[in-house]
C-alpha cells in the first residue's frame, strides 16, 4: 500500500470505505455506529484542501483506507482512521498514522490525539498497541473536552469512549 493524500475524485469512495469499514460494528451490538452515515463530501473537501486527508492506495493506485486530521491545541489529532475490511489486518492503518505522525513533526505538533471506543478490539485496545494512552479526564485540552462534548451531543457515549495520545 502506497500513503498519499487523497485526490477530490476519490472522496466518494472514501465514504463506500466508511461504510465498510464500519459494518463489523453490528456484529458487536453497536448498529447505530455501523448505520452511521460517513462524512459529508464537503468536510472531506476541507481536510483534502487542508492536505490532512490521506489515503493508503492499493497496487491499483485504489484507495482501501483513509485518515482525517486537524490540530488541536498542539496536537494533530485523528479525526477518523478507516480502512476496509479487505485490506484489514495488514498494517494499513499503521502506515497511516505513521503519515499522520511525520506530518505533525513537520508542523512542530507535539503528539497524535484521538477518541475512541474503550471496547471495539480494533480500538482503544489497538491504538494502546501502537503507543497511544488514556488521557485522564483532568489531562484534556479545551480542543479535546469540544470533541468530546460534540461526540456526546452525537450519542456516541452510549459506549465507552476515552481519548488517548501518543507523543512524538
């Protein structure tokens, strides 16, 4: 698989990859996350347009998984990390933080944030794999404590949800 941002005629298929990505998610008992509509064409256009929207392509030059990040508070944090279950399991989304991270010590940002499930195997416990750590309550930047009340506000905390991060 081959890192590289993402093309604006790719966007489409970014959102069949959220889809798919996100249909494991029934089989946990979690079908309003798998039923959860992919981003809008127009806020993937930002993080494109922001050069924060990367894509792992396959040897069709084909994207199978993609990233989305912005800055928070010194941080670039992981809006959202998918990756289709045929190319799962092959260190794709690795590779895509490993993107994600080099372009944060670019920029000078001091670590990778993210939210994410507590519960979902290929969550919280994945992530803690790769080096990330829950973040205390007390430990949350105002950026972090907005994403986390929007996500509330969403309903995702339905679930157990923690932020984690990884410093660079």
């Amino acid at each position: 698989m081959r890192i590289r941002l993402a093309t604006r005629a790719e966007l489409p298929a970014l959102q069949d990859i959220e889809r798919a990505a996100g249909a494991p998610f029934r089989e946990l008992g979690m079908p309003e996350i798998a039923d959860h509509e992919p981003p809008a064409l127009d806020a993937l256009e930002r993080y494109r347009r922001a050069g924060r929207c990367w894509v792992a392509a396959d040897e069709r030059d084909l994207p199978a998984a993609y990233l989305l990040a912005e800055p928070v508070d010194g941080a670039l944090h992981i809006e959202q990390v998918s990756v289709h279950p045929r190319a799962a399991r092959r260190g794709v989304g690795r590779a895509l933080l490993g993107q994600a991270a080099d372009r944060a010590r670019e920029e000078g940002l001091t670590a990778l944030t993210l939210t994410t499930f507590t519960e979902v195997p290929w969550n919280a416990p994945y992530y803690a794999r790769l080096g990330f750590r829950p973040l205390p309550e007390a430990d949350l930047t105002p950026g972090l404590r907005a994403i986390r009340a929007t996500e509330t506000a969403h309903g995702l905390d339905r679930w157990p949800r923690v932020c984690m991060r990884a410093p660079l």
